[in-house]
C-alpha cells in the first residue's frame, strides 16, 4: 500500500508514466479529477480552480483572497484522494501538499529541453521559435507560482525521492521503475505515516471551512485536535469584546470539519 506523488511539470509525457506505473501496481491513477473533486465539495466553478493554480503570481495577487480560498479546496480534494492510498497522483502541487509526510514516493519525471520543444511541436503543430517560448514561458509560471505560494523551485531536486529522465530511459523504463520503488518498504504506509496523513487531511478541511469567514489565521492539527489562531487586527478592547463571539464560531465551524478538540488562540496574548 503506497502513495505515489509525480510531478511532470508541462511535460506530457509524465501523465504516461504515471497512468502505466498506476497500471502496473493496480493503483488508481488520479489527475483532473481532483479540480472536478474540489468543483463539486465547494461549489466552485471548476475554471476558477484552474487559473488559480495555473496562473502566474501577478493573476494570482489580483485575485486576492480568493488565491488562498481555491488553493485550500483543492488540497483538500487532493488529500482526500490520497487518504483513500494505493494511489498515483500526477498534477498540480502534489509534492508540496504532502511535504513531509512519511511514506510518501515524490517523483520527478522530466525530459532535455529539445525533447520538450519537440513535442510541443507536435502537439501544437507550432513552429519550434514558438514552440520553444511557449515551453520556456510555462516553466518560469510554474516556478513563479511554486515561489509565490511556498518559496520553493518545482524544479529543486531535493523536494523529490525519484528523478527520472526521459531521454536514455524509455516511458515504459520509467513507469516499471517508479512502480518497482513503490514496492520498496520505505513507503509502506505505517501507522504514524497514516496519522500524520489524517491530521493534514483534517487540516485542510478545517482551513477550508474557516476560510469563507476569517480572512487571516493559521490552522495547525495534531492527532484530531486542532489549533486555531486568529489575527483580527482589533485592539485589545475591542477583541476582548468579541473573543466569545470568535470563539464560538471557530469552534463550531472547525468542529464541522471534523476536529475533535478546538483550541482558539489569538493575535493578542489574553
């Protein structure tokens, strides 16, 4: 039983890999379906996910806090996906979503420049001078969006456990290798792994059912009970006023979302 985590960037031929390593393990084989996923849990048009975790930083500051709001969605679609195990992943910020959890098989399958402007040439049927900027341009948007939301280069080897280039190495040389690592039992799901996985599950459902009506605040969860803590921005006369009100509602939305304890905290010590 393992998780499987690739990320292929715009490279195409990624999605191959991760849909034969899938085939080879029995596993499902997941992608899109998590946006359809977040689409219907929260009512949100599937396209405003989309561009929200396509586009480049400068859209996404203009979209405000609504950035924040559809990114929690979808990692809380994508979690429960892979809470269900005996999954491959291959899409959008798996890899950043389930850092540091145990158990986990974070591969990167990528390819030399030209292989990748080539493609594209095939696939957009466009000269290689645009099929090259286009290649180029998505690559520095991905990094810029990694950057922005959590200061990390998709491109950093170390956020990985598996490298795979598609060059020497075939498609079907890289699927049986990733799902031959899969098999290791270094991620065998292990009981602390799959509670730490529960507790960034819950953790998620929690941000995402406080985020409607808290614009700022951190959600930490740890075996079930959750921490909440709020910046308000009051002062401390008129939060003192208001902290039974907060409270109450924190607790009662965090507590829909599954945590069996809340704990409220604020930007104040009180």
């Amino acid at each position: 039983m393992a998780i499987v985590i690739v990320s292929r960037g715009c490279y195409r031929r990624g999605s191959e890999v991760a849909e034969r390593a899938a085939a080879r393990l029995g596993y499902a084989c997941i992608s899109r379906e998590v946006l359809l996923e977040a689409s219907k849990i929260f009512d949100i048009p599937e396209l405003r996910l989309t561009r929200a975790i396509e586009e480049a930083p400068s859209l996404l500051e203009r979209l405000g806090r609504d950035r924040r709001k559809y990114i929690a969605f979808i990692r809380t679609a994508l979690l429960r996906e892979v809470q269900k195990d005996n999954v491959v992943y291959h899409g959008y910020a798996g890899h950043f979503f389930l850092r540091g959890i145990p158990a986990v098989l974070k591969a990167r399958v990528f390819a030399d420049l030209e292989e990748r402007i080539r493609e594209e040439m095939e696939q957009s049927g466009s000269t290689a001078e645009k099929a090259r900027e286009r290649v180029l341009r998505d690559d520095e948007e991905r990094r810029r969006w990694a950057l922005s939301l959590y200061g990390m280069d998709p491109a950093d080897p170390g956020l990985y456990d598996v490298l795979l280039h598609i060059g020497t190495l075939t498609v079907e040389d890289a699927a049986r290798l990733l799902a031959e690592a899969a098999a290791l039992p270094s991620f065998r799901m292990t009981p602390e792994a799959k509670r730490l996985l529960n507790d960034r599950v819950l953790e998620a459902q929690v941000e995402s059912y406080l985020i409607e009506e808290f614009p700022r605040f951190t959600v930490t969860v740890e075996r079930g009970a959750a921490r909440v803590r709020l910046i308000t921005g009051f002062s401390l006369h008129t939060l003192l006023l208001e902290k039974p009100k907060l409270v109450e509602k924190v607790q009662a939305l965090a507590t829909l979302a599954g945590a069996e304890s809340v704990h409220v905290t604020f930007d104040h010590p009180l």
